[in-house]
C-alpha cells in the first residue's frame, strides 16, 4: 500500500475517538480520547471539522482537526510526526484539509508548533503554511498595591464602548503601521474580523479595553480580556500609532491597566509577543514580564481578503 492510496475522509461519529486518540502524543488510550472528547464539550470545541487518513482495512493512520473560531480564522492540531517518513501523508492530509477549508467563510488557518520540532515545521510547510513567527509567551504576577500613573501631558484613557468600535478599527490600523508584531499578518484580514477574534479570546469585559487619546486624537489602544481561569487574565494586544510611539504611552497604557486589575481576583497577566518585537519585550520585561515558553506560529491563508 502507498501513500498515495490513502484518501483523506471527513470522520463521523464512530470513528470520532479514534481519530482523537490519533491527535495526542504517542501511547494515549482510548481514556485519554474520551478525556479530550468531554473537555471539547464542556469548553464548547466544535469536532465536527476533523479529517483523517485510513488504510485499508478502515484504521485510521493520522488525522487533522480544525476548530473554527470568531473573527474568520481557524486553528489546525495535525497528528504527530514522530518519523520522517510519515511526513508525506500528514503533508497531504494538510493540503486536503485547507483545501476543504477554502469552502468555508474563513480567511486565516494557523497552527502553534514547538520551534524544536523540525519534523513538524517541515510537515506543516510541505502541508501548504508558511512560517509567521516565533512567538514568546510572557507573563506577570499582578499585585493589590499597584496605583495608577499619572497621565503624561495631554495623554487620556477612554474605556471602549460599542460606540467606539469605528475608533478602535482606525486605531488598530494606524497601529499596524511599521509594526515589528508579527507583520506577516498585516492585510490577511479585515480590522472588524481581528476585533472579533481579539473579543472571543478568553471571557471579553469591555471595561479592560482602553483607548489612548492624546491632545484630542486617539492614538494607541490596550485590550485586556480575563481568562478562563479566574487567576489569570491576558492581554490581548497592545498598540500605538507611529505619531504616540517612543513617548512612553506604551508604558501608562500598561500600568493603567494593573491598577485597574489590581482591583480583582487576577493574580497574573499573559501575553504572546513575536521574538523579533525587541522594543515591545524590553517594555514588558521593563514593567515585570518574564519570559515562560516558545512557540513557532505559522498560517495559511484561505482568502484574499
């Protein structure tokens, strides 16, 4: 049997744990499946776009699942590659999976890869991604004792609101000029679709998205969202237009942000920053981020938006 024979397949429900089993590391059981099904559910992780390879005899070899999310994107989780030579079918099932997903009212596939796994990068690229960045996730613990700064001359921070989401898409796009922030991205998507997506990221409360207006004109914002846990929030995005950029905007936006968290239950702050951002990882280091894991991202675009 070759490779070639292997046609990729939609999965229905009875081979649905099989093809799970076929997404976690290597030895898991039929439990861990069944764990992995259950915290789907309960997390509302939609498994209905999984695909897999089966050989003859209807085992199922590999299997890809794709999880839709707001904002036009979707994120891929491929089985994985633990061999060289699996590398051409899981390429292929990659290629039918994105070309399945171009059917759909999505923009932007994206994967998250250990940057040490060589045989997955060349997988995935061989699968039809393209390297974005290697992204560094950071994180600070959050204290009661942190007060507000005082605003630098002329600067104000305006908390979001429904009528402000006209501002918020100008703002992020005069933000994206000449970012340093994972700049492949840029013209991938449209602004109302990456304020949906930055909107469904942990438990959205618009009273943690900030706008920043200086002399009149608004010119930076900061998103954050609490997490999923009530320990943790994350900030989504950070950003400042080229005009409010090396005036230390960036640094009151942060700590007027834990000020204003220092007031809940949180007790630390995430965030994921491109390695090649070094202005943006001296600030965070400079205001307590340390720096936890790596993780390579990498997409596929499904449009030309």
């Amino acid at each position: 049997m070759t490779t070639s024979s292997l046609q990729p397949v939609l999965i229905e429900q009875q081979d649905r744990q099989e093809a799970i089993r076929c997404l976690l590391p290597p030895g898991s059981g039929r439990l861990q499946a069944a764990r992995f099904e259950r915290f789907a559910t309960e997390n509302r992780i939609g498994l209905d776009w999984l695909w897999a390879c089966k050989n003859e005899e209807g085992q199922v070899r590999c299997s890809a699942l794709c999880v839709p999310s707001p904002g036009r994107t979707a994120m891929v989780f491929l089985s994985p590659v633990i061999e060289s030579d699996q590398i051409q079918e899981r390429a292929a099932l990659l290629r039918h999976v994105l070309s399945e997903l171009r059917a759909q009212p999505l923009d932007l596939a994206q994967v998250l890869l250990s940057c040490d796994d060589m045989l997955a990068r060349r997988t995935h690229t061989e699968g039809g991604f393209r390297e974005l960045a290697s992204l560094l996730y950071m994180e600070r613990p959050l204290s009661r004792r942190d007060v507000a700064p005082e605003p630098p001359p002329g600067a104000e921070v305006v908390t979001w609101t429904p009528e402000l989401e006209t501002t918020l898409a100008g703002v992020l796009e005069a933000s994206y000029e000449s970012t340093l922030d994972c700049p492949g991205l840029c013209g991938l998507r449209q602004t109302k679709d990456i304020i949906a997506g930055h909107r469904s990221t942990g438990k959205h409360n618009p009273s943690f998205w900030k706008l920043l207006r200086c002399d009149g004109e608004f010119c930076g914002c900061i998103l954050v969202n609490p997490g999923t846990t009530r320990d943790t929030t994350e900030l989504v995005y950070l950003g400042l237009a080229p005009c409010a950029r090396g005036k230390g905007m960036g640094r009151y936006l942060l700590d007027t942000m834990f000020a204003e968290m220092s007031r809940g239950p949180w007790g630390r702050m995430t965030l994921a920053v491109d390695t090649l951002n070094r202005p943006a990882i001296r600030l965070y280091e400079q205001r307590g981020f340390r720096g936890s894991t790596h993780r390579l991202a990498m997409i596929h675009s499904l449009s030309d938006a």
